[in-house]
C-alpha cells in the first residue's frame, strides 16, 4: 500500500510544487474540514500558501521550513491549567479553537487572536482569580505565601515568583517579578488589602503572553548541527501540556531547574511518572477528544418526534463511554490500542445499555459490559458515539461515516465535490414525496457518476457498512421495512456487515501509521512534513514493538529526537517527489 | 497612578477624568457630550456624521427564482421578489444586484464562493482566507478613533458548517479572524460599561497597570520572535491597547443613553447560538446602539455560517439540518418539499435582517436615521445551494450611507463580476485602493448606478 507523508503545514514555501489535487486513494496527504465533501485536499505541501489550488511541476521539490511558532493554549489547555492554578472555578468562555489539520492544537500555532478574544481573558481571569480569592483561607492553598499586609512585600514577592514559575512555566527574571510585584503594591496602596494585591498580581500574570502561549522556541545549538533546541524548561512544558494536556508540575519545574530535560534520557527519568498520573488521563482524553472532533457532539441535533430516545443523559452517557473505553486500554487494562478497533467490551449505564441491546443493572452504575459474541456491533465503528455524531438529525449518513473512517482512522484522503454537481439524490422527476429507498439504493448515483464516485467510493461503502445502526446509532434489522445490504469491501478486503469491517479495520496495515500520524500532529501543532517519513516509520515500528500499546507509543513521541529539536528558520528540506502519484 | 480616595462628594466620573488628567486620551469619542452640534445632527465642527458599515451574512445560499426580483430598475419600475418580501418597508434603501458571478473558480464548496464575495479572492483548502474582508478594508479608514476600532462582530447561529472560512466572515487577514460574539447579554455589558449611564469603579485603574505589565511582557517577548509569531503577538497588543482605550473610554463616558437589556426585553430569545428571532432582536438592539452612539462605525453581523448545518425550528422547518433537507433538498419528503422549505427558511432569515433595518430606520440619526447614514452588505455562501451554483449570487445593500448611496433599486448585470459590490462599498467609505480582491475576483471599478 503507498504510503506518502505530505504536509499541509505551511511552514513550508513551495519551490517547486507537485501536481494538482485531484481524488487519490491511498495517500496520505491531509484533509481540512469535516464534512463530507467539504475537506480539503493537500498535494502541495502547503495549506495556507499562496496558490490554494496548487500549480503543476515535476520531480524534486524544495521546501524552505518555517521556525516553531508560539502555540496558544487551547480552551482545554487553558481550562487545565486555570484549574490547576486557582483550584475549579467557573470562567465565561474564551476565545473559540480554530481547527486545522483536523486539530485545535495546530489552529494553535497558526491563528491569531482577535481583539475581542483578548478581552475574553482579562474577563474570564477576573472572574477565576475574584473566585479563587474569595475566602482568603482557600486562597492560602494555591499561593506559597499569603501576604499579611498590603505592605508584606516580601511575602507577596515569594508567591509571584513562585505562582509566575508555574503559570509561565519557567522562572520569572527580577525584572519580571518586579513588574508584578508593582501592581501588587499599588493596588495594596489603594485598597489596604494585601490579599487582593496579591490577586491583582496574579490576574497579570496570567493575562500575560508567557501564560497564554505556549513559548517553546528552541535555541541553535553548534553541537546539534545548529537546530534548535528546546530547553529544560521549554520540555518541561512540552512534555506536560503533551501527555497531561496542562501545565508541567513542580517535580517537572525541578527537574528543568537542574536542566534535567534537555536529553532522551532526563525525558525517559519522567515518563513513568507523568503516566501514572491522573493527568494523563486528561492528555489522553484531550487528544482524542480532538482525533474524533468530540466538541461536534454538543451541536448534534436530532428529530425529537422520531428519536425522543436522544436525550441529554443519553448524550452525555455516550461521551463517557468513548472516554472510558480509551482510558480502559491506555489505563485500567492496558493492552493493543487497535483492539478498540474490533473490541466488544463497552461501558453502559442502563440508558445506554437499552440503546445497545444490554439488560438493565441495579444499581444503574456505569459499567464495563462485554457485547455478546456474534452481535453485529463491534469495536470504535459501532460505538454509539460515532455513529451519532457522524449522522444527520433525521437520518444517518453513509458519506460522513465513511469519511470518518478513511481520513480519521486510515488517513486517506477525501476531496472536496467538484464545481456545479448537483446533489439532488432524491429528485424521482415529480417533486413529490419520494418512496423510501435503502440508502445504498439513494446512493446508487454516487456510484454512477463518475464525477462523484471517485471519491464517494472511498467513503459510501464504508458508511453503508454501518447501515444497521440508525442516526443514533441504535441497532435496526431493516430500513423503514427495507433489507439492508451493508457488504462492501475495504482495499480489496471483503465483509459482509459492520462486524467483519471492525476486524479489517483493525488488521488494516495503515491503521497503526495513522495513529502515528495523528498523534505527531496533534503533539507538534503541525503535520508532519515530507521528510518525517522514516521518523514516523520509526515510531511506528516502537508502537509494533510495545505491542501496540499506546503508553508504549507516548514514550517514542516524546523521546525521539525530533521532539526535543526543531528546525531554524531558512531550513531547506529536498523531497522527491517521484513516486505515489 | 491608582484612585485613593473612594469616598468624595463629586460624581465619580469626574474625579476619574481629573486622574486622567492631561494624560492624552487616544479616543476621541465623537459622542461624548459636546462633540455634536447643537442639534445634535453633525459634529461640532459643522461636518457631517461618518457613515457606518456592516456586513450581514447568511449561510446556504438563495435561489434566484425566488430572490432576484422580476423587474429591474428604479424607484416603482420594481419590486421586492418573494425572498425579499420581508423588507418590503424598508425598499427605500435597498439596492438589489442581481445576475453577477462569484469568477474565482469553485475549488471547495461553500468556501471559494463566500471568501470571494468577502475579500474578493479564492479561499485557501483549509477554509481560510487570503486577504483581508470588505469589513476589515473599512475599519482602518472609518474606525481607528472608536471604542472598537476592528469592529464588533456578533453571531446567531454557533452551528459549523463543514469547516467553511470556520464560523467566520470577518478577516484581517490570513489567520487573523474576528471571530463573532454570540452572546447578547455580554455585549450588553461591554457597551453598558462605555454608555456612560453607569457610574465607572475605581478599579479600572487597576486593569490598566495590569495591561500595562501585560504589555511590557509582549515587547520582551517580542524580540524573540520570528515573523509571523510577530504579527500574531501584534493584534494580540492590539487587543490589549484596545482594552485600554475603552477603559479610557469608561472613564470619560460617552451620552448616549442606556443599550438595551437583552436580559429584560428578550428573556425568552433561547440560547446563545441558537437560530431565532428574539437573539436577531437582541443584537439588533445593540448594534443600533453602539452604531448611534458610535462606539464603533464598522461590524459583522452572521446569521449562520457558511454552509451552516443548524435548524431553523421557528421557520416551522423541524429540528433537521436546513443545509441538507433544504439547501440540497435531500429531505424524505422530495424536492418540492424542500424547495419549499427552503423558500421559508431564506424568508425567515430576511425577517431577521428586517429587524435590524427596522431598528436603524427609526433611530435619528444626523439629519435623517441611521439607515441614511448606513451601508449594510448582505451576502451569503453560495448561489442557488442545491447544485452550489455560484452564478446570479446573493448580493443586497441597504442603507444610503449617508447619502452617497441612492437606494430603491434594482440593477441587472448578467455575467458581471460579484467584486464590483464590494468595490462599491469600499470606494464609498473611501477606500484608496484601485482595485479590489485578486486573481479572477479582482476588480478596478464599481457600479456607478447605485450611487447618487
């Protein structure tokens, strides 16, 4: 199977630039967007340059490298690490996430913020710390020192420092701390409270760039060949908001202090720890949360008079359980990840259990529940959570499903429709009411036309594979009375049903690069470029190694050279292009 | 320099004016009290008040047979076609262009059209843009001396739409979004505070010694950064000079009377991203306001995005997605239901347009209303959405812009290219650029025919 890493990062200037896009299988150049149809393609190396549609040219391509950029911290990052600073307070929204490469972490690095989002934090800090700082005995826990008086200078010195070394993830220079320490003293002045000196102090600080972005930016390094390289402090924050999705903790911080970070082997002194930590429950679920685009769910509406079966609990119920069977494999029972793929265990309350066909309990706990052998729901693709959130209100969807399944879990990808294509699937020539058809039968032109069934082909078959599970992903042996034919074939590999898909899914020889591929992206805030391809291969073969297990995958991203380096500015990087067109 | 003394006998805004002291305040609200004429319908220097602008927008397209209308001209030699209907009051001001093309070619769907029709250029494959929106070419020109100087940007509809441009039609540039404010009750705040009509807290002065550290980190941390992490740590300091100028701004007052409480006129308007009329009301309410009052000259305002997949349950058109059974009548029930549906859902959404002219008409505004002294750009993200059709495209001003706009027409230019709008609006509010958008969008010249 042709395996070809095309960036759609724009760190890159095209020097050269590869054919235009057109409907490949098979590739793995990256897709924006996450409807049907509507993704983007990425031949050109570039999704953000200047010829969106790409230009024409041959052979060996020369991209220049953009340096790292800063990253700002995603809602959930930034939620994180509020909580882990001011303890759970409640904060008005901030600033949305702009996707990018499927993922808000690489929207991070590229999207800037607006005016307004700009006042959407003073406001949301405001409301964290006045919260945080409401009763001055809770306060005493999160700060080192609680100043005893508006004119207890030294002590509200010692907690800027030490409160700025967490939120900035690095020490604060005397400068810095001086700065701070100043607002302190003048709202203490003002107001004769030492308490909400310090506060005000501390809503700086978090409203300052060092907290809302990300600043790992490396410096040359002559015995590295002159990349940059991050520093301890810069991994420490690199490791944290990676496998714990928020801010590095003070062994971590320790652990830079003495520069214990900077190589392979300080990392690997971490690694086991950070683990075993309850925040890394949270890493993970904050990665998968972006892989499968769990934020759509709270949009996802579906026809009350024909699904009253949708309600919120069944929603949220829907959301644990992905999240619980994630962290069953990663965590409580750790083994293959790609049994997710094909895996029968499940976990319900009774709401969802009816949904799934399993018997109520008592009492109604959420609870690990094996699917009975030879039931035709099975692994990720019969999880009630996908098969709802890639649907329509009222119906299901064969071409979102299946567009999750080939860009999501295979990384092909899937292009845009072309110009002018009329979409009309029901159109039976009279206008009227239209007699029901099976959504294979609807389909069917799809398939027809040429102009569609290039790229419909590498979703609609994999969709109406899941064609016995309704718009909310509950079970149904026929469509409005209609036999389903959910049979298709993947690469060449025939099934008859959902069940034996969920088994070539996860013998799939792609599916262990894609996840690679996706956790690279996720991690770095950028696509892997051209020339990352044996990196990736690398990493793959330390995940077949660990037995496919994803703790085992962690370790390798965060090891490998490339997480603790990055390229300077003016980097050329030559790519042939020769071959996987 | 930090207020002291909270107890005084003076009103408390003018202690916190005397503080700001001979500090040069870089916002001279022209609202404040004394900055109009004595009949309050020009500047005190005599000139005439500066027109405001605003982009309306709406996801899924229209269909010209239902939105073009069917005779073109001027004055009575037309009328409102049915999608129009809801504006029928408002046909004084309306110009109507009807038959123009979106030229740059349809490389994605539901983006190509709408950053075409925005910033006059091809999207890029991941739903951004190239160049900066109609919006953005403005506020430089018309706005860098109010409260909001990038403008204030709201939204109905929270729903994506399949990534298109994001939830976005406000850009200054390439990944530089203005993304919209969904919330009433937050803007309420926001313009509350700088009404004038509530006395200002001392503490302001606190957040502007912390905006001040904030900055001084920014500058530090600048010289470390490569290219393009300066631009995006630029509109971040410019977010918080913003910040600044309208505590500033709070402190001095402006006199423009109290916005109206979304909290108390539309308790029952539903959620904030939901599609309906109470929200459409509310926000009217507010951009009226902070237009009277010219806090800002320039704002967006998103009905839904493009390609927006929410339902309009209040157009009695279900809980099922409009972009679906609707926009590409795929509904169960044939085309013709969906057609039909269709027709509603675009009718509703221009009675939601309605409330906001509604509400610009009848407020005074200069010598006429704020309509007069107006230009609102209504577009969307496609032609006729069920075959994405970018030909005969969407395209409605309303508003006379302060008398340089004639209104009360239709033109017809089949074929024509769809950038001549927003070249129009730019040269009315004074653009300098020759041209408009890129590529086949580019355009050099605008429609003269409706202009006065």
């Amino acid at each position: 199977m042709s395996r070809r890493l095309l960036s759609s990062r724009a760190p890159l200037l095209a020097l050269a630039l590869v054919p235009s896009f057109a409907c490949y299988s098979g590739l793995t150049a990256t897709a924006e967007g996450e409807g049907p149809g509507d993704g983007g393609t990425d031949l050109t190396g570039a999704d953000s340059g200047d010829d969106p549609g790409g230009d024409s040219g041959d052979g060996a391509e020369l991209l220049e490298v953009d340096p790292p950029t800063m990253r700002r911290l995603t809602r959930a990052e930034f939620t994180h690490a509020v909580h882990d600073l001011l303890g759970a307070v409640t904060m008005p929204m901030v600033e949305a996430d702009s996707v990018h490469e499927g993922f808000f972490s690489v929207g991070a690095a590229r999207v800037a913020l607006s005016p307004a989002g700009v006042a959407s934090y003073e406001l949301a800090l405001e409301a964290a710390t006045a919260q945080a700082f409401n009763d001055p005995s809770d306060a005493a826990t999160l700060v080192a020192c609680m100043p005893s008086g508006p004119a207890d200078t030294a002590c509200i010195r010692e907690s800027i420092a030490a409160f700025g070394r967490r939120a900035w993830r690095r020490p604060l220079d005397a400068d810095e701390v001086d700065r701070y320490v100043a607002i302190a003293e003048e709202v203490g002045g003002e107001t004769g409270d030492g308490v909400q000196a310090l506060r005000h102090a501390l809503w700086g600080l978090l409203q300052s760039p060092y907290f809302l972005y990300r600043v790992e930016l490396g410096s040359p390094s002559a015995p590295d060949g002159g990349r940059l390289k991050f520093s301890s402090h810069e991994m420490a924050s690199r490791l944290a908001f990676t496998l714990w999705s928020t801010l590095p903790d003070e062994a971590l911080l320790d652990a830079a202090d003495a520069d214990e970070l900077a190589s392979a082997e300080g990392i690997r002194s971490q690694v086991d720890r950070m683990l075993a930590d309850p925040r890394a429950r949270q890493g993970v679920a904050n990665f998968i949360g972006e892989l499968y685009s769990l934020w759509k769910l709270d949009e996802k509406t579906k026809d009350p008079d024909a699904y009253p079966v949708w309600t919120p609990t069944l929603q949220a119920a829907i959301r644990d359980e992905m999240i619980a069977r994630i962290e069953h494999v990663v965590f409580d029972a750790p083994t293959d990840f790609f049994s997710l793929y094909d895996g029968r265990e499940v976990f319900v309350n009774n709401e969802l259990a009816a949904l799934y066909g399993l018997p109520a309990a008592v009492p109604d706990d959420f609870r690990l529940e094996t699917l009975p052998e030879g039931d035709p729901r099975r692994g990720l693709i019969g999880s009630a959570l996908l098969l709802a959130m890639n649907s329509l209100p009222a119906r299901t969807s064969a071409t979102e499903r299946g567009v999750f399944i080939s860009e999501t879990l295979l990384c092909k990808t899937v292009p845009p429709p072309p110009p002018n294509v009329d979409v009309d699937l029901d159109d039976d020539g009279d206008g009227g009411p239209v007699e029901h058809q099976t959504l294979r039968d609807k389909l069917e032109p799809h398939v027809s036309n040429p102009a569609c069934a290039g790229c419909h082909n590498l979703t609609d078959p994999l969709g109406l594979a899941l064609e016995h599970f309704d718009t909310t992903g509950r079970y149904r042996e026929t469509d409005l009375g209609l036999t389903i034919d959910a049979s298709g074939d993947l690469d060449g590999m025939p099934f008859n049903d959902a069940a034996e898909l969920a088994v070539l899914l996860r013998e799939h020889p792609d599916a262990p690069y894609c996840l690679v591929k996706k956790l690279y992206t996720y991690s770095a805030g950028r696509a892997p470029l051209l020339v990352e391809d044996g990196l990736l291969a690398t990493i793959e073969g330390e995940l077949t190694d660990g037995d496919n297990r994803f703790d085992a995958l962690l370790v390798s991203m965060i090891t490998h050279d490339d997480f603790r380096f990055a390229n300077p500015a003016g980097t050329v990087v030559g790519v042939d292009q020769g071959d996987g067109q | 320099m930090i207020l002291r003394n909270k107890s005084t006998m003076l009103p408390r805004r003018t202690v916190l004016r005397g503080i700001l002291g001979g500090a040069a305040i870089a916002l001279p609200l022209p609202r404040l009290v004394g900055m109009l004429d004595g009949n309050g319908t020009a500047y005190a220097d005599g000139s005439p008040l500066r027109p405001r602008y605003l982009t309306w927008f709406f996801g899924n397209g229209a269909e010209p047979a239902h939105w073009v209308p069917t005779a073109a001209g001027v004055g009575d030699a037309w009328a409102p076609s049915p999608a129009l209907m809801p504006l029928l009051e408002f046909k004084p001001w309306l110009s109507v262009l009807s038959g123009y093309d979106v030229k740059v070619p349809q490389l994605y769907a539901h983006k190509s059209a709408p950053s075409a029709v925005l910033t006059g250029a091809q999207a890029m494959q991941n739903g951004d843009v190239q160049r900066a929106s109609i919006d953005q070419i403005i506020a430089p020109i018309m706005n860098a001396d109010t409260a909001f100087p990038g403008g204030l940007h709201v939204g109905i509809s929270d729903v994506t739409g399949a990534g298109a441009l994001d939830f976005n039609i406000s850009f200054v540039g390439p990944n530089a979004p203005n993304p919209p404010n969904y919330s009433p009750a937050s803007l309420f705040n926001t313009l509350l505070a700088l009404s004038g009509t509530v006395e200002p807290d001392p503490s302001l002065f606190r957040r502007k010694a912390i905006l001040d550290a904030v900055s001084a980190d920014a500058a530090a941390l600048r010289a470390k950064l490569g290219a393009e992490d300066r631009i995006r740590l630029d509109r971040h300091l410019e977010g918080v000079g913003q910040l600044q100028s309208q505590i500033d701004a709070t402190i001095i007052g402006a006199d423009c009377g109290m916005p109206t409480d979304p909290d108390v006129a539309y308790p029952e308007r539903g959620p904030d991203g939901a599609i309906t009329r109470g929200r459409c009301e509310a926000f009217a309410e507010l951009l009226t306001f902070a237009f009277s009052c010219e806090l800002t000259r320039v704002a967006t305002h998103v009905f839904s995005c493009a390609a927006c997949h929410a339902p309009y349950p209040e157009a009695g058109l279900g809980q099922v997605t409009f972009h679906e059974d609707y926009g590409h009548r795929l509904s169960p029930m044939g085309t013709d239901f969906g057609t039909a549906g269709f027709r509603t859902g675009v009718e509703y959404t221009m009675g939601c347009l309605a409330e906001l002219l509604r509400r610009f008409r009848d407020t005074p505004d200069g010598v006429g209303n704020l309509l007069d002294n107006s230009l609102v750009y209504v577009t969307s993200c496609v032609g006729q959405p069920w075959d994405h059709r970018m030909d005969d495209y969407p395209l409605l001003l309303a508003g006379k812009a302060g008398g340089l706009v004639r209104g009360d027409v239709h033109f017809r230019s089949p074929g024509d290219n769809a950038s001549r709008v927003p070249f129009t609006v730019m040269k009315v509010f004074g653009g300098p650029d020759a041209t408009f958008g890129a590529g086949e969008g580019m355009v050099d010249s605008g429609i003269p025919e409706l202009l006065v």
